[in-house]
C-alpha cells in the first residue's frame, strides 16, 4: 500500500524504534501540551445525563430502560462528557478491547475512565486516529506500571505525540473517515453474504431432513402442526424412542477450583457450538473424576445439547472419539441404531427442533430443558437407508458452505488488515495525505 501512495518529501528520524523515520516537518509534542484533563463529576444531576460505554464499536449510549450488565446503584461518582470528548482507558490495557474514544454524545460515564479535552491547534479526528493506531498494536506499553498495567496521568501527559501543521491534521482525518467508512461498508455487505450463506445452508437442510431429496415423492399430513407435510412412507417418532439415553452431567465437587491445565475434557456450554464442538479454552478434570461420573461420559455419535441459559439449543454431535464428559448444562443425546448421528443433530438444530426448544422453554417460564420435554420431542424419521443418504447430502453441503463462508470471512480479515496499514501509514506520515 505504502508504495502506491506518494511520500513526503524529507524524512527524520522520530527517536522511536518502532516508529522509524516521520516527515520533516512534523513536531513531537508531549500530551501535557496536546490534553486538558477534565474531571467534572455529576453529582445528584446524575438523572439528567445519558450514560455512555466505551466499546469496540467507539462510544455508545447505554440502554438505560432495557439494561444489559451490572449497574452502581447510584451514578453520583460518575463525570460529565461532553460531545468532542477523548474517552481514555488507562488501566488493564492489555486486556482491555478498546482503550481510546471520541465521544459524539453528551452524558456521563464512570470515573474509571480517563476524560480529556483536547486543546485548539489540534484536529479532534487526527488525534483519535493516532490513539486508535497506537491503541492497535499496544504500542503504549513501555508506559504500563503495576500488576494492572495502569498508565498513570503523568506518563500519558509525558508521552509524546508527533503531529503535522494543523491544516495537515485535518487533511489526514478526513481522508481516513472517507477510506475507512468505504472499509466498513465493505466489511458490513461481506458479513451479511456469510448470514445470507448460513441462512441458505439452515434452509437446505431444514428440507432435506423434513421433506427427504426426492422433489417428487408423494407427501402426506404428519398429524404436527410444527413439522407439517412428510414424504408418505416416513414416521413420526418421539425422540425418547430412537435414543438410548438423554442426562446431562453435574459440576464436579469443589466446582471451577478442580479443573486443571490438561486431562478429560469437561464440555461447558461455551464449547457447544452450532455446526462444532470447540475445544479451545475447555477446562479439564482428572481421570479419577472423568470416572467417577461415569453417568455423563461422552460416546462418539452423542449428539450434545445446551439445555440452560442464553445458549439453550445450540447442539452438535461428537464426530471424534476421545474421551470426554459434560456439566449439568449440557445434555447427552445418544441415538439408537435407528437414527444417524448427524441426522438426529440436522433434526434438533433445525426450526422443527428449535421450535420446540422454544416451546418448552415457554410452557417452563425460564431458560431451561428438562429431560422430560426433550424426550418428547417429535420428529420426522425416514428410514435408515434414507438417512444416509441424507446425512451424505447434509455433509456435502456443509463442506461447500463452510468453505465459502472462509473464504468471506478472509476477505473480512485482508479489508480489516488494510484498514489498520491504511490509518498507520497516513498518521505516522508514511503516506502523505493530499
């Protein structure tokens, strides 16, 4: 990219190593002469302001009638922002999404937070992109002291700042809002063609397994108002009699403190995921305690099921045969000689079993399954010859979507990678801006 952008003309050296060389005329100013700090607390006003967070998506305003997350009971504490406000986190940094904000809201926000102002010769644009570069790489981090790798106010105002003239400022943030929002709108019509993809895959499937691959075969009422019409010669079964067992797990004694760096692999309900069963990050138990639940140990071909909280009916079946176990928040279901793994797992993750999930978990008032109502479950069953071939179909189709979806999601990650060398380049003065 850099070498199809022109260049200034003369270059020095910056003095920072990861920086290199910036144009000749820019200046390197300390925060002290670029920030104001402000603190200006709301007090019993508190009911006055909106409450604004800081996220990856920049500065938003919080819901306050439809809360998500914990709230103080009180917001006396909290400070005033105004709109054109820098919003800095200047404490765990590392772990922190996002640590810079300019905020296009007035409101309020906890005084953990770090409020400045920036002073009159400087583009309040420019600035959030350089603090947004920074912030990428986490290039601040010879600043951290402490075990939270806090910043503190004099190490930020010592810090300091290599900026153009002004009117270069300027330049430089409104080519980069220009190009990044033609990025973003890049991005956005790319993720909804990887939701467009995953909707056409979920409604193949949903047919094939509701109404088999023969367009033509005679149909006929299934007598369930949710399943509809099934190909003639196909059943309506209860899930409770092509299964051999449906129980879930329990958390075992003494809880997180017992899981370990390595051993059997504890399904949670984080690992069960619609189309996998991620592994990445799992907790891990004992062989003695993998044995002494017994009762929850996983088979290859169980097909595992969320049955409590935000995730309640993701399912996928074990394609793999390690030794593994489960939690009370996941449940086992393992199918009969009747039914095919990848069958029975298309069935639960599509609207017949999703619709009854829901149902369920209505007729319960609250987030959860019990083993009673999934054994209840009706589906559609054709016969096993039927199924396999089914079950091939399902297989293809899925192998074609998830490399098309890959190939959208890289598309995703080279407009993003762009981006990040596009903001670099222009507030570090590697490209100039005209």
């Amino acid at each position: 990219m850099n070498n199809k952008l022109p260049k200034y003309p003369a270059y020095k050296d910056s003095g920072v190593q990861w920086l290199g060389e910036i144009p000749e005329h820019w200046v390197t100013l300390s925060n002290k002469f670029v920030f104001n700090l402000k603190k200006n607390l709301v007090g019993r006003r508190s009911s006055e302001y909106v409450l604004l967070s800081l996220t990856l998506n920049g500065v938003i305003k919080r819901d306050m009638e439809n809360p998500q997350g914990k709230f103080p009971a009180e917001f006396d504490t909290y400070q005033e922002v105004k709109k054109g406000d820098f919003i800095f986190c200047l404490f765990d940094v590392e772990e922190t999404p996002r640590t810079v904000g300019l905020s296009k809201f007035d409101g309020m926000i906890t005084g953990a937070y770090t409020v400045m102002q920036p002073n009159e010769n400087f583009d309040r644009g420019f600035l959030y992109y350089f603090y947004l570069n920074l912030d990428t790489d986490k290039r601040m981090k010879p600043l951290y002291t402490g075990l939270r790798n806090t910043i503190s106010k004099d190490n930020f105002f010592s810090f300091k700042t290599f900026v153009p003239p002004l009117s270069e400022q300027t330049a430089i943030a409104a080519f980069l809002d220009h190009k990044t929002a033609l990025i973003d709108k890049a991005i956005v019509i790319k993720e909804k063609q990887i939701e467009l993809l995953k909707e056409r895959r979920q409604i193949l499937i949903h047919k094939a397994v509701n109404q088999g691959l023969n367009p033509n075969v005679k149909m006929k009422d299934s007598g369930v108002e949710w399943i509809g019409e099934i190909p003639e010669h196909w059943e309506v079964k209860k899930i409770k009699h092509i299964t051999t067992k449906i129980g879930s797990g329990v958390t075992p004694s003494g809880g997180g403190t017992t899981y370990l760096y390595s051993g059997i692999p504890l399904l949670r309900s984080q690992n069960i995921l619609f189309g996998k069963i991620e592994l990445e990050g799992v907790a891990y138990i004992s062989e003695k305690t993998h044995s002494s639940m017994s009762n929850s140990q996983v088979r290859k071909g169980d097909v595992l099921l969320n049955i409590t909280g935000g995730s309640i009916g993701r399912c996928h079946f074990v394609d793999f045969d390690i030794p593994l176990n489960v939690n009370q928040h996941v449940c086992i279901v393992r199918p009969s000689t009747s039914i095919a793994s990848i069958f029975l797992n298309s069935l639960l993750a599509s609207e017949v079993g999703q619709g009854q999930i829901w149902f369920f978990q209505q007729g319960g008032g609250r987030e959860g399954l019990n083993f009673q109502a999934i054994k209840n479950f009706l589906i559609p069953l054709p016969p096993k010859s039927e199924q396999s071939e089914i079950s091939k179909y399902i297989e293809t189709i899925t192998s074609k979507f998830l490399t098309a979806l890959s190939l959208k999601q890289q598309e995703i990650e080279k407009l993003k990678e762009y981006k990040a060398l596009l903001i670099n380049g222009a507030v570090t003065g590697k490209i100039k801006v005209e």
